[in-house]
C-alpha cells in the first residue's frame, strides 16, 4: 500500500513544474521595455504569497537537478540580471520586505569600472546578505560571436574580479542577453565550474531539465503573472534548425517529440503560429522563410502554453552596447 501511494505522489512529482524568473531594472521610467514597477512587483509579490507559491533560492533547485530528484511543484525563483542601481534602492527593498530570496547576476565590468548605472561591489556584498550573487560575464558581450578562447577570457576575468571583490566564488552563470549556442555552453563546461547555467528561453523546470540549460521567464513591464505560470516545457530534441542559416533562409524544421502527438504547434518569429504533422514521434517541416530579424525564435508544443524553444541569433561581427 505505502509503495502505491508512494508511486501515486512520484507520479504528481513528475509532473510537477518550478518557474524561474528574471528582472532587470525596478522603478526606473527611463527603460520601460526593461523595467519592473514597484507597484507591478508587489502585485506580483502579492500573487505568490496569496496562492501558495513557495520561493526557494535557485541553488536549492540547481541542487535537485543535479540529483535527479523530482521538483515540488508551485516552487519559484527570482533572478535579477545586470545589477542595476535600481534593484539596490527599488527593487531590494520590497523582496526584503516579503522575505523573498534571488539570485542576482553581475555584470562584472559594470560594477568593476563603477559605471553609475550599475551596482558596487559594497552594495553587492550587502545583497548577498539576501539573496546568491552569479555571474553574467566581464564585458556583456555576445558570446555566440566570440571563439572559445574569447569565451574563456571573458569569464575568468569576471570570475577572478569576482571572487577579488565579493570573497566567494560564483556557482551560477546567465548568459548575456539569454543568447549561446553549443559551442557557448560547451566552452563553459570544460573550462569552468558552475553548478547552474541559465538561458532566457520561456519555460518551466521539471525533472528533466539540464542544470546547465536552465529555462527563466521574463517578467518585464505589466505581466500576466496567471498566464507566465502556465508555461510548461515540452520535451522536445531539436535537430534542426540549429544555428542561424548562413543565407537567412530557414527551410527545415527538424525534430524529435513524443509519439502519441500527431500534430503540433509551430511558432516562427514574425510568422506566427501555425499547424504541423508529427509522424512517428518525428516533425520534419518544409519552409521557405527569409528571417528578417537577427534573433528568431522557433517553438514547438502541443499548445500556446506547453512549448519548447529554439533560439537562433546571426552571428554580427560588430556588436551594439545595449545591455539586456
Ligand atoms: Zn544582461
């Protein structure tokens, strides 16, 4: 009897979803398409504390990744990411006042060069008395544009300034504006390591999540907070497309999904959604589209909500200085 029950609640377990979150500026007009209101936090605050959300400190589920275990559901955590002035004196006040943890995501050159926007290393370390401090690189920059050797260089600089100013190292990294690609995270791996590497894909963390692929929603601007807690993620392994098509011609969608679906959901930025067959567990999509924007992404799932992301970025020789 125990070892039904036992089952029974593995089986709930299994399904069970934790949502991650990022933030980056609080209370500051000036970035609308980056900001969080102290109104819409505390709404947001609100919500979680109202309908038996559980924050837990993103290492805790880090931790249970890397044992496999499965994850309670209605657990969440909060990233901050760039460490902006305005999470220390908007947005910190209020997750102190709820009590609530986070992991904020240095981005080192910033703070080391005392740019005014950005955090100090004082006021870092004083944060670090409520919530983790990782790492979001030295100089923010496009990781999928620079060679392995560049990848390495950047993150040791930052870790090594790092661990000078705070007197820790750093266990977990976000990439720079969400982007990477195999050869990003592969370079990652080998070279350092963290216990937790996240993306910006729009997703849910269940059992089967990779530590060092680690989906967070964005929650900038007003956010229905109902409908970002319906995302789920959809296993899916992704043959194709996988980097950004050298002509910015996407012509094949190419992957690999449960069988019991016969058909799917298809999403192609500036395209829209639209249906495609599954045969035997396979989608093998035909398409002709020129990609207009330098970052695309594609998405497959059985609706809106249960999804599976795929990110394409051209590669620029030349990068634009906006921080994300
Ligand atoms: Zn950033």
């Amino acid at each position: 009897m125990r070892s039904i029950l036992f089952l029974c609640f593995s089986f709930l377990y299994l399904l069970a979803e934790a949502h991650i979150f990022v933030y980056h500026r609080f209370d500051d007009p000036r970035y609308k398409s980056a900001d969080t209101t102290a109104t819409e936090l505390t709404k947001q605050f609100e919500y979680f504390k109202t309908n038996g959300y559980t924050v837990v400190p993103l290492e805790k589920i880090v931790q249970k990744l890397h044992k496999k275990e499965p994850i309670p559901d209605k657990w969440v955590a909060f990233t901050i990411d760039d460490a902006y002035k305005s999470f220390y004196e908007n947005g910190l006040p209020i997750f102190q006042k709820y009590g609530y943890t986070f992991s904020l995501f240095v981005y080192v050159e910033a703070t080391n060069k005392r740019y005014g926007d950005y955090m100090t290393w004082d006021e870092l370390k004083e944060a670090s008395e409520y919530g983790t401090i990782g790492l979001h690189s030295y100089g923010h920059p496009r990781l999928q544009n620079l060679t392995p050797d560049q990848i390495v260089e950047d993150t040791q600089k930052a870790y090594d300034l790092f661990t000078q100013n705070l007197g820790f190292e750093p266990t977990i990294y976000a990439y720079p504006y969400g982007e990477y690609d195999d050869k990003v995270k592969n370079t990652l791996l080998e070279n350092f390591n963290f216990q937790g590497i996240l993306n910006q894909n729009t997703g849910s963390v269940n059992i089967k999540t990779d530590p060092y692929d680690v989906p967070r929603i964005a929650l900038v601007a007003e956010v229905n907070l109902e409908h970002k807690l319906r995302y789920t993620t959809f296993a899916v392994e992704w043959f194709a497309p996988e980097v950004f098509p050298k002509d910015g011609v996407l012509k094949r969608i190419h992957a690999k999904v449960d069988p019991k679906y016969k058909k799917l959901k298809l999403y192609i930025t500036g395209e829209g959604w639209r249906d495609v067959d599954v045969v035997d567990g396979i989608v093998d999509h035909r398409l002709d589209i020129y990609l207009k924007n330098t970052r695309t992404r594609v998405m497959l799932g059985p609706d809106v909500f249960t999804i599976s992301n795929k990110i394409i970025n051209k590669i620029k020789p030349k990068e634009k200085k906006d921080v994300e």
